[in-house]
C-alpha cells in the first residue's frame, strides 16, 4: 500500500542525518504494523527477519548506530518497503555517511557541486550528412517528455554512431539546460575499456565534487553521483559503451535526465533490464554516401559522378571509409577520383587502398580488430571463414559446414554472437551477411590465422554442403530430371531438410545468387567436380525460370572447370 508522504508517514528523502534516519525508519515499523494489533513491528521479530541481534537492531533504531548499507537494506525491505523505496532508502543511507564524514571534519554538509553549468560535449565533426531519419527518431523518443529515458545508438565499426550522437545532442542541447556530460568508455579500443569507478569519479569532479570527497566504493561514487543530479535536467552521453555492465552504475536515478548510450554491441540487457530503446545504424543510403563525398570532396564528385557512386559502393557505404576516400582524393593532387575507383576494382586490397597510415582511429583495419579482439574463440573463428564465403549472405547450416562445427545449432550460437557485435547484420529468412569491407577484413584474418590446408577443408565443406543440399531440394521440386544429377552419398548431415517440393523451391530462389557464386569459386578456386556437380544438378531449375543469364554464366564457370581437368566426359557432361 503506498503511503502517503504529506502525511505522517515514512519518508526517505527527509534523511540527512542519524537522527533521521532513526526518525523514519520508526515510521517505517509503525507502517508496517498497520493491520495488526500492534503500533509497530516488534525488535524480536524485526532482528529476527533481518538474521541480526536484537541488541544491534536497537542501536540502529534509535540512533546509536548507522547500519551497515546491506544491513539497512534487509531491515526496509523486512519492513515492507518496495522496490521503489529500497532506492530511496540506500540514497538516504549514503546521505547519513556523507553527513557524518562531514561532521567529522568539521563542515557539517553534503560536499557541494559547483553552480557552473557542466558542457562536455565533443566536437562535432565537420560535414555531417544524411541521417535524417535517425535524428528525427531521437528527436522524436526524447521528444516525449518520458522521464528518465535511455536510447541506444547501436551498429557496426565506422557506421557513424558518435557522430550521429554529438551531432544530435548539440543540436539538442538547450533542451538540457543543466548541462551534458560525456564520457568514451573505451569499450572497443585499443587501451583498456574505462572502469564504471573511474567514469563516476569523473562525472562526480565535473559537476563540483572535490577530489578527496569522491567515495572509494563503486556503490557509494554511484548513490552520490544520483543524488547530486537529482532535481537536475541533464544529458549524459555515454559513448563507445562495452556491454551493459560498463553504464549500469552510470545511469542517473532522476528522471529529467536522459541518456544516450553508443555501442557496437546490441545492448541486449539494456534494452530489456532498463526499458532503453535501440537505434540501430545502419551504412549509408547510396544518396547519402554519395552526398557525404561530395561535402568531402567538393569538385571532383561534380565532375565524375558516376565514379563518386561507384566510390561509395567500393567503400560499402560505411562513412569512416568514404571519409578516408575523400581524403585521399580531396587533398592528395597524385590520386583522382577515377585512379582510385580503378583501383579499388581491380581486385587490389580494397583496405590497402583506404588506409590513412597515420592515425589507428581512422584506420578501418584498426577498428575492425578492436571489435574482433575480444569474440570468443568459436565466434571469431566464425568471423574469420565467413570471409571465404564466396556469396552475400548465408544461413546457419552453411557457416557450419564452413567451421566444421557438428550442428547446426553450434553455427546459429557463433551468428547471434556476431550479431549481437554487429560484425553481421540478419535479414530475411534466418539470412546472415556483412558489408564488403568487412567480408574482406575476414578474409585476410583467415588467410593471417588458418592454414592452407584449413582454409581448403573449410571450402570443400562448403561446397558439399551446397551441392548436396541442391540435390536433395532438386529431388523435391524436379523429381523427372534425376538422371541430370551427380550419384551423392545419402544426404549431408548438415544439409538443409525440405518437407515439400515448396519448400526446396523456395531454397533454391533464395539461393540462387549463393549457387551462382559457389558454382563460379569452385571452378577457380579447384575444385571442378562441385562446379560442374552444381551446374548439371540446377539445370531444370535454371531451365524452368527463364534464367537464361543465369544458365549462361553458370554453366561457362562449369565449362572452364572442366577444360581445366582436361577431362572430356566432364566436357560432354556440361555442354549436354
């Protein structure tokens, strides 16, 4: 039952000092006896709830003694405090420590925070573009007057997830007239991410809290840290998060503060554990990115803009990369526009080409490691082997066969993991894919990390993977064109199982650019027999479909595989 704090009941915010605290907590008993014959609950049955001496439950009733924080806690919630209260009364608890420190030393005061108005913000970077709908979302989500709100900003290295956030708290920043702090937590950095007690100790001296009144406990820097913002209208940027557990003790208790979290983690608990929204970033629209190089670059973007789109695709659309593009061709008279377009399609390195060489922060080999430094052994193996992926996107049965894992489940596990990360976004269908710049940073780990002979069991497992999954799904949908396919073993263990001839259909729609890709490395990369496998199988399916294109570039890839074997039953295998 609430009570009423008008009234004669118990209230935790009258607390200051020990007296205080002796005061209410005897409200509190008297409340809680409320309904029984009693005026207030009894010493024997309170240190009897609380597991305490009776004798040490009196010196903490009446004053004699300040309670153990822990103590005090099992005592309120004994005495039927919600979990609301609970808050409250360990705000208080703080307060009656700060008060007697303070007494001791003579002051007899709170430690006082400095009228000034706090402004951390960083600067904004220059040429900020595109994201409007991004903005006009957090405009929107911090808009509503909720109180206490937390947004996070979430995607992958370099999508622009602190520019979006300085930009829009700048922009918001008369909203918040008390002020904005900020802090990099270092979360995925190359030194070690910031302790949640370090940030605190930080926020406490910005708003007025001399150094040597700042609390040695994590606990204690938190409590004071919400009590001083209490009452307060502030914005509290937390950029560059780790995980939940990082901000958890950052996040101020008064609901005029908002908060706005960046991370390249999901933030999962966050999300779910304090009612944050999530704003996931993704790369750029084509226009955008496009509109990011010309405010970059200025002229030669005018000048060539079919090159300025095909710039923007070649650096995935991501705005750290464009941004290192348009230097190199906005203020390095020996690059043009086109010369790095040509060689960014040549098949030249494309992070070789889009390095800076002076500044790690701008280095997109850099940031990438920074996210892939603390995966897990199994997921960044995972991450690793996606990059000899040779298609866009892949299911959960795929990556298996690529890692070698023994189910199915074991590859979804190392997904969520890099989803979670934001190393691989999740589309349709339980479809996993990555950006090409990344694609091709996994590709040179696997090739720095996995022997050869690994990086080929890993692709011939793929192969077979997709070979026999086609089959199987052939046999479904075109039941009258057996004889078309290769003699395979029973179906693969890590094969996709099709109930009906709908089902594989739809697989082999979904599929076909993968087919495509495969059919094509297999017969580059050596290994014919699956290429010229692939094309025979899918003919009908081709065939049926009209995807005379398609049958064309699939069945060349087959051809030249089986010239490469010199063997002509291959060729008569593929030209029938």
């Amino acid at each position: 039952m609430d009570f009423q704090r008008s009234g004669s009941g118990p209230d935790p915010a009258r607390i200051v000092s020990l007296d205080d605290l002796a005061r209410e907590l005897g409200l509190l008993r008297s409340r809680a006896a409320r309904g029984t014959r009693s005026a207030r609950v009894s010493l024997e049955d309170l240190a009897g709830r609380v597991s305490e001496p009776r004798s040490t439950i009196h010196a903490y009733l009446t004053g004699k003694r300040l309670a153990p924080a822990q103590v005090l806690d099992r005592m309120v919630i004994a005495l039927g405090a919600t979990s609301a209260e609970q808050h409250e009364w360990a705000e208080a608890w703080y307060r009656v420590t700060a008060y007697r420190d303070a007494a001791h030393r003579g002051t007899g005061a709170l430690p006082a925070a400095r009228p000034a108005v706090v402004r951390q913000l960083p600067l904004a970077v220059d040429d900020f573009t595109g994201r409007a709908g991004e903005l006009a979302e957090l405009s929107r989500l911090f808009g509503q007057g909720r109180p206490g709100l937390i947004a996070a900003v979430t995607g992958t290295a370099g999508v622009g997830k602190t520019a979006l956030a300085v930009h829009w708290a700048h922009a918001w920043s008369a909203t918040f007239p008390d002020g904005q702090l900020y802090v990099d937590l270092r979360g995925f950095d190359p030194e070690l991410p910031l302790p949640p007690g370090q940030a605190l100790a930080g926020f406490l001296r910005a708003i007025g809290v001399p150094g040597t009144e700042i609390p040695r406990d994590l606990a204690e820097r938190a409590a004071l840290y919400r009590s001083l913002l209490s009452g307060r209208r502030m914005l509290i940027l937390l950029d560059n998060a780790r995980d939940v557990e990082q901000i958890r003790s950052l996040l101020p208790g008064a609901p005029a503060c908002a908060v706005l979290v960046t991370s390249r983690d999901s933030l999962t608990g966050l999300i779910a554990g304090h009612g944050g929204h999530r704003l996931e970033l993704d790369v750029l629209p084509s226009g955008d990115a496009v509109g990011l190089l010309r405010a970059l670059a200025g002229a030669q973007v005018d000048a060539a803009p079919a090159e300025a789109a095909a710039l923007a695709e070649h650096c995935a659309r991501l705005p750290l990369a464009l941004r290192v593009a348009a230097e190199l061709v906005g203020h390095r008279p020996a690059t043009s526009l086109a010369e790095l377009v040509s060689a960014l399609g040549s098949g030249h390195p494309p992070l070789d080409l889009l390095e800076t060489g002076d500044d790690a922060r701008t280095s997109i080999r850099a940031v990438f490691s920074w996210s892939c430094s603390r995966l897990p052994g199994s997921a960044a193996q995972a991450f690793r082997l996606l990059g000899l992926h040779p298609g866009a996107d892949l299911q959960a049965g795929a990556l298996a066969a690529l890692t070698g894992t023994a189910t199915v489940t074991e590859a979804q596990h190392a997904l969520d993991v890099l989803t979670r990360a934001n190393l691989v976004q999740q589309g349709a269908l339980g479809r996993y894919g990555m950006h090409e710049l990344l694609r091709a940073y996994a590709g040179e780990l696997a090739v720095a990390t996995d022997t050869g002979p690994h990086r080929r069991m890993a692709l011939t497992r793929l192969f077979e993977h997709y070979l026999h999954t086609a089959t199987h799904a052939m046999d479904l949908a075109f039941p009258g064109h057996r004889q078309h396919r290769p003699d395979l073993a029973p179906l693969h263990p890590l094969a996709t199982p099709f109930p009906d001839g709908v089902a594989a259909r739809n697989w082999l729609d979904a599929e076909r650019a993968n087919l495509m890709a495969v059919t094509d490395a297999a017969g580059r990369r050596g290994w014919p027999h699956h290429a010229i496998g692939l094309a025979n199988t899918l003919a009908p399916y081709l065939g049926s479909g009209s995807y005379v294109a398609e049958a064309l570039a699939m069945h060349g890839s087959a051809l030249a595989a089986g010239v490469s074997t010199a063997r002509p039953a291959a060729l008569r295998s593929v030209s029938g």
